[in-house]
C-alpha cells in the first residue's frame, strides 16, 4: 500500500472562466485527497491543480483583450484558484505552466529526453486543428471533409520543419503496463478504450512549433527558434513543482509511482498514449492511475466554453451556501459516467438531502438535548447488538447499531472503500443510509413522547447519547465530502480534538460531555435566489 500519494486534477486551459464542469473534477480530486489524509496524513499526500498558459489560442485571447499573454493568464489563472478556493478545494500545489521554475523543469526534461536519443528533426506534413493545437491523421478526422472530431472544423494542411518525439518504440511496453493494471485505467470501460487506442502503430509526436509562426512558449533547450507547448509542456505541469522541490529523484522514487491522475473522457488519448510515452522517452517511472470522468451536462449538452450553457460554481457556493454543490455532483454523477446538472435538481436534493435528512435530524437531536438535560451527556452510548429484537424499538436500535458494527467502524470503513475505488456516490449513500437509520431510530423510540413523564427520562437519556454519537460519527464520515458542514457539526457537538471527532462509534461522546444548543445547518428554500 502507498505511504504517500500524489493526486492530480487536469491543468485548466486558461482561456476561459470556471464553471460547474470543470470544478466538478476538482471536487472530485479533493474529496478523494481528503480521504486519503485521513488514512496517511497530510504530509503524505500531495494535491496538485493549475493552469495550461501557453499556446495560440491563449496568445489570440490576449491580444483579443488588448492584453500581453502573460498579463493575460496572470489574471486568468487567479479566477481558477480563487474558484477552487471557494469550493474549498484544499490544494498543496497550484502549477502554472508560465512559472520560471516550470518552465525550466521542462528544458530539463526536453535536454534528457533528447540525451536519449528520443528526439527528431524533420519536415513534416500534416491536418492541424488550430483549436486543439496538434496534428491529426486522416483516420482520426471526421470524414468527409477532415473536420476535427472535438471541434466540428476543418483542419488546415501545414507544412513546416519540427522536433518530434519517437513515441511508437514504448506502445507495446504501454500496452503491457494497461494490462497488468500497472497503469490503471479506471472505470474499466476507459481501460479497454485505451487499448483500443494502441492498437495501431504511432506517429511521432510532434512537441515543437517554429517561433517565426507561433513563440508563446517555452523555448527549446537546444534550438531557440523552436519553442515547445501544450501537451509536452502541460503534461509536465504534474511534476514540475514538487520535483523541483524536493529533488527530481526523490519525488520520482516516493511519490510518482503512487500518482493518481483525475481527467475527464476527452483526454484519456493524451494520458493514456503519449503522456506514458513521454515519460518513458524521459527515462523516468509511470504515473498510477488514470481516474476518469464522463461529462456534467447541463441543458441537454455537455457544459463547455465552446457550448455557451457553462455556470459559474462559485455563484452555487454562495446561493446554496458552502458545500452544496460539492454534495450534489458527487451524490447525482456515477464518477466515470455523464452527469445532469440542473438547478432544479439541486433544489430537490437540498431541501430532500440536506435540509430534511442530514439538517433536521442535527437540529432535532441537538434541541431534546438540550430541553431535557441542558446539552450534558450522562450515559455512555449503547445500541442494541443483538439481532433477535422482535419489537419496533429493538429492531430500530439493531439496524442502525449495523450501520457501525461491532467495532463502530463500519461507516468510515465502507466509505474509504468507495471512496477509494471512486464510488463518490455509493459513499454518500451509504451516509444517508445511516442518517436514515438514525431517523427511524427517533421515530421509533419517540423521545420527545416520553419526556413528557419524568420517570423515562434516564431512556430519554440513553437514546440521545445514542444518537448523538450517530450524529458525530456521520459527521466525520462526511468530512471528506462536507468539509465545512462537519465543522459545523463537530462545533454544536462541542467536539474540538481529532481523537474524538474520529473516534469509533461508542468511544466519542463520553458521559459528562456537553453539547451546544442547535443552529440550522440548511434552511430550507423554495428556489434558487438569483444570483
Ligand atoms: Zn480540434
């Protein structure tokens, strides 16, 4: 198992703002980089995001702008981390590719990999989609006509001498790292994709452009009329930083090889075919896993720059209120597959979700603590182990006691699990089984019935201790998803220390522990506010 683990979300191609569809993938990379904090600690896992600066269609959108490239992305690459910091998105390394220290780290890898013997000079002739900035070969194109198949245009015929990297030598060592799941390609469906990508020989890669044509770049090492960008230069970005910091050798043996990177389907080529070749040109190790998304839709289409139906994430943050948005991409989308984003159905799930289940059960709970024992707790919690409970009350009490298990670790265990194997949603399910189990369990035994004669108030007592620890248990299993609604929700339970907060279910609240009176986690709303 990894000590130390190294997550990825795609760089951003800085020509555009955020929106849902983007930050979807970053919320997905953060819950599982907080998750696995939990396991190894922080210093353990490093969690990397930034922005692809270079190339001519961001030259084309400064100078649209009046503005000079790098002033350009200086400010476009402020809008995507000031994004990703609203959505609480809790990154150690934020890369631009217009950094010195990127830039030269690519020089580095441009001289190793031309050391190697893995470069070429040659003219070459070829169909270039301006908008995706490579080559295509006709077999590749939409045809007739050789229209790019992301962007519905016609591709131009170019001709110029370029650098080239040698790629097709590493396919069959690729294709056997796919295999062997020594790449991990993730939902399966993308593994099968892949190979299915490597099945024919490979063109050489071509990793240069000629300044006289194109020169927001980074200049080759060996050749400065040639500067290099997008995918050879981008695709470094994963490295770039922390090798820099701590010793290319170092983070190659400690961290690279237990790298998972989170992309979307339309990049699964790059990753899966040149993005290994390129490494392997380099001399250097293989990344772990390639974990990828579907679309979010919104509309009816996928939601992009290029469709015009893209939201911005942050206005959802600030109407709903933090961690709602996170919540609904990750209970609503099977990672892997498309998603639908609607603002109706995130209404529904908000008021359903959050303010019904998770919010009501805290508010109830915290309110009969309070009304009948002033916050304090005076029993250890105790829920019925035994399965041979034939009445209403018992049978409550046993299903949500299996919620925990014997050891009150079953919650956190199950949802690690999936979040591990990228089942964002089964773990939100499994939560909200446990809030309804809790729910049941109130139902059942009626607390607020039998306060009303002093003389049950020691079971009053004993199912709200049993409920509370339920609460705080939900809460920590929630953290990685919630990050700010299980502060919230630690901090009415009076919870400060992490010993506590992730204790097993049973060894958390303890008699004598006082909590706080309620405050309404998610006011229920009608509609969306205009933002
Ligand atoms: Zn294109």
């Amino acid at each position: 198992m990894a000590e130390r683990i190294h997550i990825t979300t795609a760089i951003f191609y800085s020509n555009g703002t955020p929106h849902v569809g983007s930050a979807y993938e970053a919320l997905a990379a953060d819950v599982f980089a907080r998750s696995q904090r939990r396991r190894y600690g922080r210093e353990n896992v490093s969690f990397l995001s930034g922005t692809d600066e270079h190339g001519d269609k961001i030259r084309r959108a400064a100078i649209a702008e009046g503005l000079a490239p790098k002033a350009y992305t200086d400010k476009m690459s402020v809008l995507f981390s000031d994004a990703f910091d609203g959505l609480n998105v809790d990154l150690d390394y934020w890369v631009r590719t217009t950094d010195a220290v990127h830039e030269k780290f690519v020089q580095q890898m441009l001289t190793k990999t031309q050391a190697r013997g893995n470069i070429e000079f040659k003219e070459y002739e070829g169909l270039y989609c301006v908008g995706c900035e490579r080559f295509y070969t006709e077999k590749e194109l939409q045809q007739p006509g050789n229209l790019c198949p992301t962007h519905n245009t016609v591709v131009e015929l170019i001709k110029e001498s370029n650098y080239f990297l040698k790629i097709d030598q590493f396919r069959a060592e690729v294709i056997d790292k796919i295999k062997r799941d020594e790449i991990l390609i993730r939902p399966e469906r993308y593994k099968n994709e892949a190979l299915n990508m490597l099945a024919e020989p490979l063109s050489d890669l071509c990793i240069s452009r000629p300044k006289a044509r194109m020169d927001w770049g980074i200049e080759l090492p060996f050749d400065d009329l040639y500067v290099t960008y997008v995918w050879y230069d981008a695709f470094w970005a994963y490295v770039s930083e922390p090798a820099s910091r701590l010793g290319l050798d170092t983070f190659m043996r400690d961290w690279w090889p237990h790298t998972e990177h989170f992309i979307g389907k339309d990049i699964l080529k790059t990753h899966a075919v040149y993005w290994p070749a390129i490494l392997l040109a380099a001399g250097l190790p293989l990344f772990k896993s390639l974990n990828v998304h579907g679309w979010l839709n919104f509309g009816g289409s996928r939601m992009s720059k290029s469709s015009g139906n893209v939201r911005d994430p942050v206005s959802y943050e600030k109407a709903f209120g933090p961690d709602v948005l996170r919540y609904f991409v990750m209970r609503e989308v099977v990672y892997g597959l498309d998603g639908d984003f609607s603002e109706e159905r995130l209404t529904e799930r908000y008021n359903a979700d959050l303010a019904n289940d998770l919010g009501n059960i805290v508010s109830r709970v915290l309110a009969m603590a309070q009304r009948y024992f002033d916050g304090e707790i005076s029993t250890a919690p105790k829920l019925a182990e035994a399965a041979d409970a034939t009445d209403l009350i018992g049978s409550s009490a046993h299903k949500l006691y299996l919620c925990f298990g014997r050891d009150g670790k079953a919650l956190e265990q199950k949802v690690a699990a999936a979040v591990d194997d990228l089942d964002f949603k089964g773990a939100l399910e499994d939560i909200w089984q446990t809030l309804d189990a809790a729910n049941k369990y109130i139902v059942a035994t009626a607390p607020f019935s039998l306060a009303k004669d002093p003389a049950n108030l020691r079971q009053v007592a004993q199912i709200l201790a049993n409920l509370l620890e339920a609460i705080r248990v939900v809460a920590d299993a929630l953290e990685p998803f919630m990050p700010v609604t299980a502060a919230k929700i630690f901090d009415v339970l009076n919870v400060s220390d992490d010993t506590t907060k992730r204790a097993p279910y049973g060894d958390g609240l303890k008699p004598g522990h006082k909590v706080k009176p309620p405050t309404p986690l998610f006011p229920r709303r009608e509609k969306l506010a205009a933002s």
